[in-house]
C-alpha cells in the first residue's frame, strides 16, 4: 500500500502508521482519558470536502474501513476504530442567514460557538447540553439538547446535508432529495453509511429571558422529590426543561433538582418557575432563580465533565415512572466506586411529540444517563462493571438508548438505539449504499473492545 498516492491527491495532512507521532496522533482522537485499543492505519486530516472524496476513493480501492471523526466526543471511541480515520477538524465553516433562519454550518463546528453565534441574532437551535462537542456526531445521533421538549429533537431541525457516499461521491440530501439518506442520517449515529461535510439548519426564534433554578435534596427526600416533579412537570410548558442530578455527598448521595425555562419574558420566567416549585418538597439548599442564556449554561455544566479524565457512560430511556428511575440512579451512585461519577435523569413528559420521520427512534419520557468517571487505568474495570451493572438495573423499564451517549462496546447485552423498523432499514439501506461495509464500524469493529 503506497500513502504518497494518497498524500499527493490532497491538500490536507496525511499520518501513517510509519510516521513518527502516529501513536500520540492516534491518541488524540478521543476526546475520554481512556482511549480505545489503536486501530487507524491512517489519520487524514481533511482541508475540505474534496479531500474526504479522495480519501473514501482510496480506503475503498485498498479495502481499509473509514470512520469520520468530528470532535471525538463519543465516549466509546467509535470514530478512532476505522482503519482509516478521516478528522473533520478543519470543516468549521458557519454562515447564518438571519432573513430566512437557516444556517449553513461545518460537521466541526462546536454547540458552544454555533449557540453563541446565534444568540447574537436572536435566534436559537436545540444545540446539544456538552458544549465542546461538535454537531457532527451530536445530530447523526439525533440530538437531545438544550431546549429540545419545545424545539424538538435537533435532528428534526436538519434541512438538508452535504454527504460524501461508499463510492466518493458528494450528494445532497432533504426531503426532496436522496430522501432515504436524509432518512437514516438524522439518527442513524455511527451506523451511518457515509460522512457528511455540511448541514443546513432550519433556526428558531430565541427565548428572550431564560432562566435557572437548582434546589438540593438529600437521598431520603428521592421519593418525595420523584413525587413532586410527576405532577409539576405535567403541568409545565414544553419550555421547562427538567433534570435530576445525582452526585456523591459526605453523608451519601445528593439530588440537585435543575429546572431550566427558556423563556419569551421574564415575567414568563417568573411564573413558570414559581407555578412548578410551589409544591416542591423542602430543600437543603437553592440556587437562583437566575438569568441563563445557553453559552452561560455550558459555563455551569463544563465543571462536571473535566477533561483528561476516564470515562464510561451509558443511558436508556423509558416509559415508566420518574420515582423508579430516579430511586435506581441514587442506589447506583450510592455504590459508585469514584466520588466523581453522576447520574442524570430527565423528565420529559411536557415535551412535544417526536416525528416518526427520522431513524432517531427510540425516545421516552424519562431519560437515565449514568457517566462513569474516574483517573487511573487501574480503576477501569471495576469503574465499567459498575457502570454495566447500573444500566442491567434499569432493564426492567427500558425502553431502549440514545446512541449519541451509549457504551457501544457491550454486544447482545446492549439495549437498542433502533427500533426494530428502523434498524431493518438501515441494515438494507447499507447493502444499498454501503454493500462492502466501507463505513459500518459498529459490525467490523464489534470484537474490538476499549482497552
């Protein structure tokens, strides 16, 4: 195999296995301290489209498998597993057009810099709760962000993308155009079946006075807590955004019940905040209410994810009661073996319905996240069977998950990111589009496990 072939037909960088710093390179795209066993033959850093075409042509003429990777945010490593690794990094061109609330925006973009360049229009985009994550992985999953029980899940947002094919072709996809590629690339996460280069997002009016307010509850409160917010959040406009965290405290775990209000006023703000914690239990401790644009959001919510460290997340969704999941998450932390990991669960029953018009097909009303996080090697294993034996807890009322934060490295074990619909249709629209398997690193890599 001859990389100067490869070199000499793009205007970006490319690192070989045989090239000093392939390991650190290697290293540096996964975003989690715990990085997965190195496979990447190759890492090519694409200047623009053109040289993602030519380096698809090329894995496709020497059967190498290709992954993009965006922001190496996913936490199983998935897009650093490819035999060769194509970084997005340099596609992070952004265009607003305020007139007709679209924008055109790199798959490199970050939700920090798209938020903040929107909110100096007025306008706003389900963007996604991490900031430093980019939009590429975020709205291939499908996207559950800021916002997202008003303004719907962020793929639904998707106009249309640029999307690079198996065969090194550049299509454009929407509605009207390639419907079964803008079908599965609006959920389909990494069973995707190419790389997209561009999106053109559909944008929305921005809330005028969002605004925060946290109340602190010990564990013995969770039922009462659970209890209050099934009646509360019933009641709430789909602009109430509500989240349970559960942390490690010095006599157990604690719950920080986060209401977040994304509203038109202040006077709104006000109401709607007062309206849902006029029942609330009594809590050890209240912060706000207090004014909380999304950019000043990711100020507040980047302490709880420090980088650098290990990491192993895994979610699901459900149906069932908010107390169940809630009672689940606090005994999981209370039995975490680091202070560091949390837990989070989401009540969305104000929210809006989702379409059936996408691949993102499993969602519920309430929605566990449990992130594992921890500092030394040593501490992998028993850090991952805790993080397994949580989510086995859960399986009684799940639903399924949200592949954008799934442990992907699981086997039969794993709940389902896919409806069985929607997975049949991926699986033909791969033989379709996909038929030598180029993009499908989720089967070719199912063995390769994060060490």
């Amino acid at each position: 195999m001859t990389y100067d072939i490869l070199k000499a037909r793009l205007r970006g960088t490319v690192i070989t296995v045989f090239d000093p710093g392939h390991a650190e390179a290697c290293d540096a795209l996964v975003w989690n301290g715990r990085k997965p066993v190195r496979q990447a033959k190759v890492i090519v850093r694409a200047a623009d489209a053109g040289d993602v075409q030519e380096a698809v042509r090329y894995a496709a003429e020497h059967g190498m498998t290709v992954s993009a990777r965006g922001g190496g945010h996913q936490f199983t490593g998935i897009a650093a597993r490819a035999d060769m690794v194509i970084d997005l990094a340099a596609l992070d061109s952004l265009r607003i057009d305020v007139a007709d609330r679209s924008a055109l925006v790199g798959p490199a973009v970050t939700n920090t810099r798209l938020a903040a360049a929107l909110e100096r229009h007025d306008l706003g985009f389900p963007v996604g709760h991490c900031g430093d994550v980019t939009v590429s992985g975020y709205l291939l999953s499908g996207g559950v962000g800021w916002n997202s029980g008003s303004w719907g899940i962020a793929c639904h947002s998707i106009l249309s993308v640029e999307v690079v094919m198996a065969d090194g072709t550049l299509l454009t996809a929407s509605t009207g155009e390639n419907p079964d590629v803008f079908w599965a690339v609006r959920g389909a996460g990494p069973s995707f079946f190419g790389i997209v280069t561009a999106y053109t997002l559909r944008l929305h009016e921005a809330p005028r006075a969002p605004a925060s307010c946290v109340r602190i509850h010990s564990a013995a409160q969770a039922e009462a807590v659970a209890d209050w917010a099934e009646r509360a959040v019933a009641r709430a406009p789909a602009t109430l955004e509500f989240t349970a965290k559960i942390g490690a405290g010095p006599q157990g775990p604690v719950i920080a019940a986060i209401a977040n209000v994304f509203a038109a006023s202040e006077t709104e703000a006000r109401q709607v905040l007062d309206d849902l914690f006029r029942d609330a239990p009594e809590a050890l401790d209240v912060i706000g209410p207090m004014p909380t644009p999304i950019v000043a959001l990711y100020q507040m919510t980047g302490d709880s994810t420090p980088k650098g460290a290990r990491y192993g997340v895994d979610c699901l969704w459900s149906d069932g009661s908010f107390g169940e999941a809630l009672g689940k998450a606090v005994a999981a932390i209370a039995a975490a073996p680091s202070a560091q990991s949390f837990g989070l669960v989401a009540l969305r029953s104000n929210a809006l319905p989702i379409p059936q018009d996408a691949a993102f097909s499993h969602a519920g009303r309430v929605f566990t996240t449990f992130y594992g996080i921890w500092t030394d090697e040593e501490e992998d294993v028993v850090n991952r069977d805790w993080l397994r034996t949580s989510v086995q807890g859960c399986r009684a009322f799940a639903t399924g998950r949200y592949v954008g934060e799934a442990e992907l490295d699981q086997g039969g074990l794993a709940l389902p990111t896919l409806s069985e619909a929607a997975q049949h249709r991926i699986e033909a629209l791969q033989q379709r589009y996909d038929p030598a398997g180029l993009f499908n690193i989720v089967r070719a890599g199912a063995d390769r496990s994060a060490a």
